[in-house]
C-alpha cells in the first residue's frame, strides 16, 4: 500500500432522486464531476518543483458517493518528503471543494457530505481498501448537515502546508519566483521576457499572487461541527463558498443550499438549521478576506 490522501463523499436526500429529476441531467452531473477532477489534477501534474510530480488519481462513482485518491505515482528510489505529503491534502481539497460546486450549481442541484483523510490505501480498479479508506467510511456521515471535514491527520497536513507556504513566501528570493510559480500551479502570468522571471521588478507582483492564492478560505478551522448524536465536534470543515468573490453569488449559492435541503421531517430541519449556520460563518469569513486581499491583476 501506498500513502496518499482519500475522500469519500455523498449527497443528502439523493433517495428517490431518479423519480424527482431527470435522469440524463443527473447523468451529466456525475460526469462533470469525474472530468473536473481529472482536469484539476493533470494541470497540476506538469509541477515539477517536487521530484514527486505527477500525482495519480483514481476516481470511482457508486451511485450518489464519490471516492477519489490521490497517491504519488510509485518510484522505487525515492521516497516522497513531508512536504511532498501534505501538498496531496492540499490538492485534495482544491478538488473536493470545486466537486462542491458542480454539484450544488449544475443541474439538479445537490448537496454533500462525506470526509477527507489521509494514510495508506490501495486504489485499483474496483479494490478500494486500506487504513484511509476505513476511516472515512466510518466518519462520512456522521456530521447534522452538509459537512465535508477533514480527519486528524490530514487536517495537521494541510495546517502543515499552509505553514510552510507563509515561510516560503516570507523568504522567497527574486531567483526562486520561476520555480514557486511552477510549484504552486499560478496560472497566466507572463513577464515580459524570460531574462526578468527573476528581476526584482516582478518579484512583488508574482509573489502577490502566490500569497494571495495559498491565502484562500478553503477550509475553516476548528470549526464547532454538529453530529448526529447531538454533540458537536471541533474540526477542520470544507469552506463551500472560497472561491466566490461576489458577495451576491454567495447569496445564490446559500440560497440554493436552502431549497435543496427542504422538507417536513425534523432531521430535515435540523440538517437545513446546522448547514445554514456553516455557510452564514463562511460567508463572513470570504467577506473579510475579500475586505483584506485584493486578487493581483494578471500581465
């Protein structure tokens, strides 16, 4: 087995969907999702800052659940550092949280909830199985709501990750910039001429955009999530709306979160209030960071 980060994730209220929707939408939905995590994954698969480039993932459907893995591809001389390790949560929740958008945006609308881990587990056709794969399939549904959080281990990971970025980017040299912006996957910035990538002039600017786009509201930390059994645990929680900008697209989206999860049952209620209460927190959280970064603009 192999050490990598897994996910397994579900729909709330997906029974007797096939009844309420229409099938092929549904259909297209699903592949959506498999293509987006796909193309998430091969544009950071050129990435050649860590010798553990490209990464493997492997995707697999049943039914409303999504399981990915993402596992370094294996090289018998090699052994893939720490930082190595924690930048595979951190793809991970990139994926998990656009996989949040497609379906809570295309339709029909949906909702998830499930878990991300991080261990050894084996990914091969139909043969998922291993440590990760255990404790996900333990914990995904245990959260009152439409919760995608992160187990222990891959929460210290990706705090990990984000702590070794803020020392990079404190630290970075004009001669690093070309190097930690293959590394970190930013996109579109096109400097004048191949001589200036390590000029002083752009070092700002490039470092910028790398610090705002590591700076993100993925996740929020310690976050008081309810479960089932009425008690509530402090964990690291997916932020659905991080990438929104627009104060009115977030609102669409909390609204849409709002009619999806609808009905006279009280554990219906109860899902509806707790989610609710997620979104309205990162709502703030997007709104601050959006008070306080400004996105660079692009060459």
């Amino acid at each position: 087995m192999r050490e990598g980060a897994f996910a397994l994730i579900d729909c709330l209220g997906f029974k007797g969907i096939w009844r309420r929707t229409d099938p092929q939408l549904l259909l297209k939905k699903l592949l959506e999702v498999e293509e987006a995590v796909r193309q998430q994954v091969a544009e950071r698969e050129e990435l050649k800052f860590f010798k553990f480039s490209p990464v493997e993932a492997r995707i697999r459907l049943l039914s409303d659940t999504v399981a990915i893995s993402l596992q370094y591809k294996h090289k018998e001389d090699l052994i893939p550092s720490e930082s190595d390790k924690n930048w595979l949560v951190m793809i991970m929740c990139l994926l998990v949280v656009k996989i949040l958008d497609i379906f809570i945006t295309d339709e029909p609308p949906l909702v998830l909830r499930g878990c991300i881990s991080y261990g050894e587990h084996i990914s091969e056709g139909n043969f998922i199985v291993g440590q990760a794969v255990d404790d996900v399939a333990e914990h995904m549904n245990i959260a009152e709501g439409a919760f995608v959080w992160l187990l222990p281990k891959a929460a210290t990971r990706y705090e990990s990750h984000r702590e070794r970025m803020n020392e990079l980017l404190a630290s970075i040299s004009p001669e690093a910039v070309k190097p930690a912006i293959e590394y970190l996957g930013v996109r579109n910035y096109h400097p004048p001429s191949v001589n200036e990538w390590g000029s002083e002039a752009h070092r700002e600017e490039i470092v910028a955009r790398i610090r705002y786009s590591q700076s993100l509201p993925i996740v929020i930390s310690d976050y008081e999530m309810p479960l089932k059994s009425g008690a509530r645990l402090r964990c690291a929680v997916l932020n659905p709306l991080s990438f929104y900008t627009s104060s009115e697209k977030r609102k669409e989206i909390i609204e849409q979160y709002s009619k999806v999860i609808s009905g006279n049952q009280i554990d219906i209620w109860l899902k509806h209030q707790h989610t609710m209460d997620l979104l309205e927190v990162a709502d703030q959280i997007c709104s601050s960071f959006r008070d306080t970064h400004v996105e660079p603009e692009t060459n």
